[in-house]
C-alpha cells in the first residue's frame, strides 16, 4: 500500500522533472550550457503564479501569466547574461560561473520579495477524485498526461516545423547554421523561451501537486531535473522523459524502503552511474569534439 | 661591479623578502596579541581570513590554474573538519600538540575521498564535473546529516579548543603559517614542470595531449592536492569555531569559495588571497547590507564574468622585486648624484 | 634503402554512418617530406586525429617505427616520437613562449613534485637544462627573441611557427603539419618552406603535411598522397600526381594543379 503510493506519487513528480528536464536538455542541445538558473525560473513560475491567483485572477490567466512571464524572463537570462559570453568565445567554465550567478541572485531576490518562509497555494485543479487501490491519483495523471502531451507537442515543433529544424541545425553545428542563412541569436533566445515556458508548466504543476512554494525550491528541483535530462541522454526530448519519470520513480522507492534522508544521495548517485557507464544518457548521441 | 641581474638572483631575493615580511608580521602580531592590544574580534577575523585564504588558494589550483570547475570544494573541507576533530577529541593530548597531527590527518583523509571521486569524475569533461563535483558536495554533506557518529544535523562539538585567555594567539599563528605555507606551495607548484602540465591543460587539453602531457594523471593530482588543503582548512575551521555545523559546509560554501577565486582571477594566487580577504573582512563591515549581500554577490559574480572574466588580478601575480628594484634604483641614482655622476 | 618510421594500413573510421576514411594506407620513410593532399572534408585531419590517437579506428593499424601504436594514448605515442601542429593554431594562448615549449619537454624532465615545490637540486639543475635546450630551439626557429611574450601577443605567422617549435620540443620521430602555410602571403611561405627543410636536416625526422597551397606542396614533398571521400586516390612523387587525371578531376574538375596561372 505504501509502496504504491509512493510508486504513484514518484510517477506524478517524474512527470515534473521531465518538464523541467525537457527544458534543459534543449538549452543544452543548442549553446551547450548547464544553465544552472533553469531551475530558478521553475520557482518563478511557481511565485508567478501564486501571485496572480492572489490578486483574485481565475486560474488559466495565472497559468497563461506564467508561462509568459517565465518565457520572458528565460529570454532576458539568455540575452543579458550568456549571449554576450557565447559571442565572446568565452571559456565553458566562464558561462557555467554566469549561470550560478543568475540562479543565486533569482533565489536572493525572490527571497528578499517574498521572504524565505514557505508559501502556501491554494489548489489550482478542480479534478475528479480517481482513485487506484484506495490511493488519489488525479493529480499525478494530470501530471503525466501534460507531460505526455508537451513532449508530443515539442517533437513535433522541433521535427516539423522551420524554427524547429532550425533548431536542430544550430545544435549541431552554429557555424555552419549561420552560413546558411539562420539567425542563430534568435533561435538561441527562442530555445532559453520554449524552455522556459515548459519549466513554467512545470511550475503550474508543482503548485498543483505540492501546495507550497519557497524562494529556494528551485535549487534542489532544477538539478534533480538536470540529473534526469543527463539520464536520459542530454538533447534528447524522449531522454529527457524517460530520465524524469525513471528518476521520480527511483525518489519513490528510496522513500518507501530506504532511508528518505538519503533521496538527494540517491539522485546524484544516479548520476555518477550514468555518467560512468554511459556518458551520453540512455538515449543521447556521442557527440565528437572538432579537432 | 654588482652581481649579474638574473631570474635567479630576482628570484632569491624576492623569496628573502618575503620571508622577511611574513616573520616580522607575525612576531608583531603575537607581541600586539599577547598585550592585549587587539581585539579578540579583530583577531578572530583575522583567522577566518586565513582558513577562506587556504580554501581559495587551493581551489585556485584545480579551478583557476587548471581551469576545471570543482564545486564540492567545502565537501572537503568537512571530511578534514571532522577527522581532524574527532582525532583531538580522540587522543586527548594538549591542543597545541595534537593539532598539527589532525591537521594532516584531515588533509589526508579529504584528500583520499578527493582521489576516489577524481577517478571516475575528472574523466568527464567540463559542465559534468561541475556537476559530479557538486553532486559529491552533496553526498557527503547528507551523509554527513545521517550519521550518529558525527552527530548528525546537530552538530558535532566537544573537541578541543584554544581558549582565548590562555591561547590567545596559537591557532592564529597556525593559520597564519599554513596560509603562508599553501601560498607558497602553490606558487611553486605553479612555476614547475608540474604547473606548466597544469596550465597547459586549462589552455588546450587536446593540445597538451598532443604535446605528451599525461592529462588524466595531472587533473588527479591537482584535484587530489587541492582536497588535500581543504582538508586542512576545514580541519582549522573546526578548531575555531568548536562545533562543526554540515549546513555551513554546503554548496553555498562551495560557491561563496568559487567566488573568491573567481574575482580574484582565475589562475591569480595573489588575487585569491586579496579577495578571500575582503569577502571574508567586508560582510562584517557592511553588517547592514546582511540581507542584501547574497545578491550584490550574485550581481557581481555576473557582472565580473561579463566585463572582467579574468577577474580582478587576470593572471598577473604580485611581483614582490618591483618594489625592491625601484628602491634599489631610486639609490644608485642617488648614490650616482653625489659621486658627480663618475665611475661606473 | 631508408627503414619506414611510420606505416598505416587499412586505416579506417566510420562516425555512424559516415565512412570518413576507408582502407587507407601509406608509408613514410625516414627523413621523407611527404604531403597529404586531397580538397575540403576529404578526411586529411581526421587521418592526422587517428595517428595522434584522438580518435580511434574501426579498423586498421599504425606502426611507428615498426611497433604498433593502437593501444597507445595521445600522450604515449607523442613520447614515441609522434608530435603534431594543428589547422587551427592550438597554442597555450596565456603561457609565455618559451613555456609553451618547455611545457612540451616535460617528459624529458624526471623531478618529482616534491622537489619542484621545495626546489630541490634536481628541480634547479633540470630547469637550467631544459630553458637552455628551449632557448636553443626557439634561436633555431627565430623567436628566441619573444621568449618571455606571451604566446597570444605574437603575430600570426610566428605563431604558427611556435607551434611548429613546441612540436619539435618532444624530440619526435615525426612531425605532423596540419596546413603549416595556410594563411601566409608568398614571403612567409617561402621561409616556411625552408624552415621545414632545415629543421627535417637538422632534427633528423620525417614529415608528413597537409596542406592547400599548392605549389607550396609540390615545391616541398618528395612523395604526395591523394584524398578524396576518405580514401586514397593517388600517390607518387609531385610530378605525376599533378598530371593525375583523377587527381585533378577530385580537386578542380579540369584545371592541371599547379601549373603556371596564364589564364
């Protein structure tokens, strides 16, 4: 009984590091940066939409508001902060330090906005009650199912349509995407909004799941999900997935049987293995330095 | 007339000023200390400056001459903290004997875990080991959490102090000498066969392959040294503060480190020394600005690495012979005016 | 008849799908200048990955002075003898000049980290050696002058070739040019020329290039071999690979290759 609720339960947050592991996998698919704020915009998403609900807006306008402002906000990071280094030529470790930078100063301003204590959401979903062996689980289906349904919806952008294989072009090689006509800037910037508004999803999401929301749920969520998208193969959309849900799966388990202290070893334990035994994650691709 | 001006000469006479200059400190120090005519809370910060001095140094050998982000650097310093603790608790000893002993002791077991963690992480290349060596961090601080030995979440305490009455300047000098000493080593590791290795892999790790360098080798050695240095600054941090807290040896730890070697300058001795300095003496100073000052830092952080990245110092270090040979000069020419300029 | 100091056979990788280089092989022999020529993507640099051990083959061998080097890291073969310069220059941008090279002589050097730390005799007596054989060969290359700059203030042509002395700093058995000349005007790579036919006399190697310029190459290598999609096409002396028909087929579609420019 209590393994089920936990399996359910491990299912239902997969779903929300898949999201989020989504939305890294993309940045990094396209300028090769863990972008460590990637993260902090789920707790902006999460604050956003706390505040819109608060101000008495119904729910789809705190939703919508959300994604918007997390897509501008992501738009702004990348402009601001890493566009600069990226046209520079500038070390790896040079942008991998901004992007600390970034995800401290979200956490601390957003703390010193809001507070550091927790704060409470209302529920965000009028669902009907569904249950499986005496365990509620509307929340966690709603979960994989929007999960299910951004991934579909991402492939098919980045398979199908122009902006997407422009997308694909500038991750694989940017200079010969610029020679051929893309405006890699603005594909790079489009990449930091789509990931964005799917970490603001996410957010949505979590505030559905979890109730409550802190200036620092960022920090923990966004590498849990970044060891996810590692997990699943960095650049890959189905990775990124199957990294999430096997993840949230793995945080059920340890907390059934295991020591639930121990969760987070569990996870960058997870990420040690795959990265030792397969580097580029269950289904991602080897990529060669250019020599 | 006057010895030839070579490197070497250069070199030995800076290495004998400085000498000079750090002896003379610390016996002024002590004398000031043990009259009395310091404050214990000038003292105090004083050593944590020293302690955030070998942390940085030493994790500007890995990050800024090796050019490899580490982020579980305060990892470290909590396994030497504890070893080095439990040891003096253990054997019981006067403080001032069995320090040194749980020093090394920490140094070694930090180093040790460094070395476990290298092997299967330094293969990896850059954004990954920032987050294998940030995942290690994490690891060991959870663990840390859980175990009874160390008394968990709680604390762990007990161990002895120095007592600022009848002590007041030991662990100061401690600190001052192994700071000195980290300054040093890393400096002369620097300018050796060895540090150019190291360098060359932070320049063009494929290139220095090529030109023979074994760069899996070096990247452990260097990560391991610079556990090893964490080791013994955590283990000085344990004495001083009497009770060693996991939270304060987190990933915020880490980055607070990160930064001081990062705005210093990657790669700069001197600048992580000046910055460990004033980011360690300035939140004091500023007591005010307390709640603001994670995000000046975050602001600045940023803003370095858009405008500056090479940090306050770049690469440059201090060169302790400029001031000497403008002095010297300065009386030559002097010495030159008053023989009416003959002779040569 | 001179001995083979560097034999590949059957040489080939596959990324994927893509047959970047396929059953390659070839020879040089001692004091050779031999010239790997072939147009843009045929796989020149990637063979030169292959022999430093950056990538490794699907299939096939490389002997170096007759033992095999497969199971030899990059550092390894660069101390058997095997040293490199690279298409884009790969310098140690933020090193002076003569640290690069010395950086290069490290294998050569025995002191332990110990010894360099507390700068012990063996410290002291090994670096006065190895800045002596630095500035020699930096003299030899014309940059003993530049010794103390940093490598990223240098002029491009003397960029190149301090990447061409770093190489020379390993005592190799070969020497790999990956377009030594691209980039130089007339001047410059008439020096270069003779910089590589002076230092294959004086350093006693063997030398295998890649290059574009093509009167560059029929002026220097004694024998050339012919890329193109990743397999050999032609090999022979200069002579007969420019009259090659396939040869001039796979570059220019028509045009003879070096041939004086009248039209």
């Amino acid at each position: 009984m209590y393994f089920l609720t936990q399996l359910l339960n491990g299912l239902g947050v997969g779903a929300i590091y898949a999201l989020v592991a989504l939305g890294y996998s993309m940045v990094y698919g396209i300028v090769q940066l863990i972008n460590f704020a990637h993260g902090d915009i789920i707790m902006v998403g999460s604050f956003t939409v706390y505040t819109i609900l608060s101000w008495n807006f119904p729910v789809p306008v705190a939703v919508m508001g959300s994604i918007l402002f997390c897509a501008i906000v992501g738009m702004i990071i990348s402009r601001v902060a890493y566009q600069r280094l990226l046209n520079k030529g500038a070390p790896r470790i040079a942008l991998l330090i901004t992007a600390i930078g970034v995800s401290m100063l979200l956490q601390n301003l957003y703390q010193l906005i809001y507070g550091s204590g927790a704060k409470a959401v209302p529920r965000m979903f009028d669902l009907p009650a569904i249950t499986v062996g005496g365990v509620q689980i509307s929340n966690t289906l709603l979960n994989i199912a929007v999960a299910l349904v951004m991934m579909v919806l991402l492939q098919l952008m980045v398979g199908r349509t122009k902006t997407g294989k422009a997308m694909q072009a500038t991750s694989e090689d940017a200079g010969a995407a610029t020679l051929m006509g893309i405006n890699t800037s603005r594909i790079i910037l489009f990449t930091f909004a789509i990931g964005s508004a799917l970490a603001a999803v996410g957010s949505v999401l979590y505030n559905n799941t979890y109730q409550q929301i802190t200036p620092y749920m960022g920090a923990m969520l966004g590498l849990k999900a970044f060891v996810a998208a590692v997990f699943g193969g960095i650049g890959s959309i189905p990775g990124a997935m199957l990294g999430g849900f096997i993840l949230g799966i793995a945080e059920g388990l340890n907390n059934a049987y295991g020591n639930s202290v121990l969760t987070d070893a569990v996870v960058f334990g997870l990420l040690i293995i795959i990265l030792l035994i397969k580097p580029a994650g269950l289904l991602g691709k080897h990529v060669r330095e250019k020599v | 007339m006057s010895k030839p001006w070579t490197k070497t000469r250069k070199r030995a006479i800076s290495s004998l000023i400085t000498l000079g200059f750090l002896v003379v400190v610390l016996l002024v120090m002590n004398v000031l200390i043990q009259l009395g005519l310091v404050n214990a809370g000038v003292v105090d910060m004083l050593k944590f400056i020293g302690i955030n001095i070998i942390a940085a140094v030493s994790l500007n050998m890995v990050s800024g001459m090796m050019g490899q982000l580490v982020l579980g650097h305060a990892g470290f310093m909590l396994v030497g903290a504890y070893a080095a603790a439990m040891f003096t608790n253990a054997v019981g000893w006067p403080l001032t004997a069995s320090l040194t002993p749980a020093l090394i002791i920490g140094g070694l077991l930090a180093a040790i875990i460094g070395f476990l963690i290298g092997i299967p992480a330094l293969r990896l290349r850059g954004d990954y080991l920032a987050i294998i060596t940030l995942g290690f961090g994490e690891i060991i601080r959870v663990i840390a959490n859980s175990l009874t030995i160390t008394n968990g979440a709680k604390g762990y305490y007990g161990f002895p102090t120095f007592s600022t009455r009848q002590d007041p300047a030991t662990l100061f000098n401690f600190i001052f000498v192994i700071a000195a000493f980290v300054v040093f080593f890393s400096y002369t590791f620097g300018t050796s066969r060895h540090g150019r290795a190291v360098i060359a892999i932070r320049e063009d790790e494929i290139a220095a392959e090529s030109s023979g360098i074994r760069t899996t080798y070096y990247k452990l050695l260097t990560f391991t040294l610079s556990a090893f240095f964490a080791g013994v600054a955590g283990g000085l941090l344990a004495h001083q503060l009497g009770i060693i807290d996991p939270s304060n040896y987190g990933f915020s730890k880490s980055v607070e480190i990160l930064m001081m070697v990062v705005l210093g300058g990657m790669g700069s001795i001197t600048g992580s020394v000046v910055s460990a300095s004033v980011l360690t003496f300035l939140p004091e100073v500023l007591r005010g600005f307390a709640n603001y000052r994670m995000l000046i830092y975050s602001v600045l952080l940023i803003c370095v690495m858009l405008f500056r990245p090479k940090g306050l110092f770049g690469r440059a270090e201090l060169r302790v012979i400029k001031p000497y040979e403008w002095l010297r000069d300065r009386h030559r020419a002097k010495k030159a005016q008053k023989t009416g300029g003959g002779g040569s | 008849m001179r001995p083979i100091v560097l034999e590949v056979e059957d040489l080939s990788v596959y990324f994927g799908g893509l047959r970047a280089v396929e059953a390659v092989s070839f020879y040089i022999k001692k004091g050779q200048i031999v010239g790997l020529i072939g147009p843009n993507g045929a796989g020149k640099t990637t063979i030169f990955n292959l022999l430093t051990g950056v990538y490794a083959p699907t299939r096939g061998a490389i002997y170096l002075d007759e033992k095999s080097i497969l199971k030899k890291k990059t550092w390894q073969r660069s101390q058997m003898g095997m040293a490199r310069t690279f298409q884009n220059i790969r310098l140690f941008k933020d090193m002076s000049v003569i640290d690069n090279v010395k950086t290069a002589m490290n294998n050569q050097l025995d002191y332990t980290m110990l010894s360099g730390v507390f700068r012990g005799p063996g410290y002291r007596k090994e670096e006065r050696a190895v800045s002596r054989r630095a500035h020699d060969l930096l003299d030899v290359m014309g940059l003993d002058a530049q010794a103390d700059e940093y490598a990223r203030n240098l002029p491009y042509g003397q960029q190149r070739k301090l990447e061409i002395a770093r190489a020379l700093a390993s005592n190799p058995r070969v020497l790999l040019l990956d377009e030594p000349a691209a980039g130089m005007n007339p001047t410059e790579t008439a020096e270069l020329l003779q910089t590589i036919r002076m230092v294959r006399d004086r350093f006693d190697l063997s030398v295998l290039l890649i290059e574009h310029d093509m009167s560059f190459v029929m002026d220097i290598c004694e024998y050339i071999f012919v890329l193109d999609y990743g397999r050999i096409i032609a090999a022979g002396e200069p002579e007969d690979v420019r009259n090659n028909p396939q040869v001039i087929e796979a570059y220019l579609g028509g045009e003879a290759l070096g041939a004086d420019d009248d039209a």
